[in-house]
C-alpha cells in the first residue's frame, strides 16, 4: 500500500485464475483489474508509488511476473531469466529498482532483479548453498534483505548493498530454525518472523 487510501492485494479467483483488486479510498470499495490471459495465481505484491506495482505468481508456463505503471488499468507480463523453480517474494523499493527471491530448486536459493523497471530481469549472484528464500524486503533501491531456510533447521538472511548485483550472509541469533517473512524501513532496520525451536520467533 503506497499512500493510506491506495492499495493492491493479489491472489486467486474462484475460476481458477490469478486475480488482483484495488482501493482508492482506504480499503472502503476494492475493483477487480483485468490481468494478462494464462495468469493462474499470485502470491505477492509491491506499489512503490500509486501507479507502478509488481506482483508474481504462476501462468500456464511457469513463474510470472507481472506490471502496470498506470495504477492498474492493465497489466502486463515482464520476461524473466531461466533456472527459477519457484518464486517467492518480491518489493520494489523505487519505480526502476525490485528484486524478486524464491529457489532454483528445492533445496537452493535464488534471486533476480530489475533496475530499469522490468524491462531486464537479470539472476543475482547468492552465497554458495544459500537455502530457499521465501522473503524479502529493501530499505532503499540498493539495500536489500532476503530471508528463508539454508538446511534442515537453519534459518538463512541474505543482504545485498548494490541492487542485487552480489550478496552475502549475515549473522542470526542462535537457535532460529526458519525465517518466513522480512519488513525493513527507511533507515535500515529491519523486523523478521519465523520458527524457533520453542515456537514462533520475531528478531
């Protein structure tokens, strides 16, 4: 949600296709928009600003992602690159800048990006047996955390200073067996969820 009356939520219709509705006023009447044809569900969404979001899901031919820069009247399908199992998560800090996470297969971790408003979705560089990524947040157009599990019980964060273009580990308090979802604001702080071994966890 860019502003306090603009909103995007995603998911699917009761027809079996990938659906996404609007507010203008706060949340009091939500629209249906019309998406591209072979879209069967999706899963995130990001709104920058009142006129530019993004959200991924599955089409009749695998991982999509989709765009609209003029707040929804139509949306259309990006090309991304191969070698993606599954994606994820995405959020678009800028109208040029997102990045999308999820797992080159189901036991690896993996990532892409855009820093010309989708018109190039390009694979990031992750650490070796970075695990599945399931979230991901960024404070500005460079700054990026991502977040999932790197093996059987052992949670994973993953941080990026360039856009995407490499990113590296970073140190977890001990005892997290799983991060599900990642917030992090202007400044830089960021606030995550998951699973601990005595239950739910926020760090």
């Amino acid at each position: 949600c860019p502003t306090t009356a603009d909103c995007w939520a995603v998911g699917s219709s009761t027809s079996g296709t990938g659906a996404v509705v609007a507010t203008a006023d706060g949340g009091k009447r939500w629209t249906a928009q019309v998406l591209p044809t072979g879209i069967t569900s999706l899963d995130s969404v990001s709104c920058p600003t009142t006129t530019n979001c993004w959200a991924l899901g599955l089409g009749t031919s695998g991982n999509v992602i989709v765009a609209t820069t003029n707040g929804g009247k139509s949306w259309k399908e990006q090309s991304l690159p191969n070698g993606i199992y599954l994606l994820a998560d995405l959020y678009c800090p800028t109208t040029f800048t997102c990045v999308a996470v999820g797992l080159a297969s189901p036991f690896l971790g993996f990532a892409i990006a855009t820093t010309n408003g989708g018109q190039d979705w390009l694979a990031d560089s992750l650490p070796n047996e970075t695990g599945p990524l399931t979230g991901v947040s960024c404070s500005t157009a460079e700054h990026c955390w991502a977040v999932g599990t790197a093996s059987a019980d052992v949670a994973d964060v993953v941080a990026t200073t360039n856009a995407g273009n490499t990113w590296f580990n970073q140190q977890l308090p001990r005892g997290l067996a799983d991060v599900d979802d990642i917030w992090c604001g202007a400044t830089g702080s960021c606030r995550a969820v998951g699973l601990a071994s005595n239950g739910g966890v926020a760090i």
